[in-house]
C-alpha cells in the first residue's frame, strides 16, 4: 500500500501536466464555441425581425470568410 500513494500523486502530475499543456486549445474550442452560438442566435433574431434572407446570408458568409478565428 505504500507504493501507492506516490504512484498517485505522479499520475495526478501527469494530468495536471497535460490540462496545462493544452488549456491554451481548449480555451480556444470554447472561445469558438461561443462565436459560432453568438452569430446563430443573432441572425436568428435578425430573421425573426424581418431581415431579408439575402442580407442574413451576407452575415453568414463575412464570419465564415474570418474563419478560423485566431
């Protein structure tokens, strides 16, 4: 049983190595995340308002001409 508890703390290292290792990217998945629902919700209310479908597809297509965000 005394093995363990260094076995643990190295594992719990290692997990805190990686999620430091890679918060940059998830931070980035969910910064984009929160674009991609930000743009939908605000066409969407656009529409609902009577925006003209052509204008609403403009909105569309200049977001995705900035894709990806960096």
């Amino acid at each position: 049983m005394t093995g363990v508890m260094p076995r643990l703390a190295e594992a719990e290292a290692g997990v805190q190595g990686l999620v430091e290792a890679h918060m940059e990217t998830l931070l980035g998945v969910r910064f984009r995340a929160r674009y991609v629902t930000t743009l939908a919700f605000g066409i969407a209310v656009q529409a609902a308002s009577g925006v003209a479908r052509d204008e609403l597809q403009e909105m569309a297509d200049a977001a995705l001409r900035n894709w990806p965000l960096t």
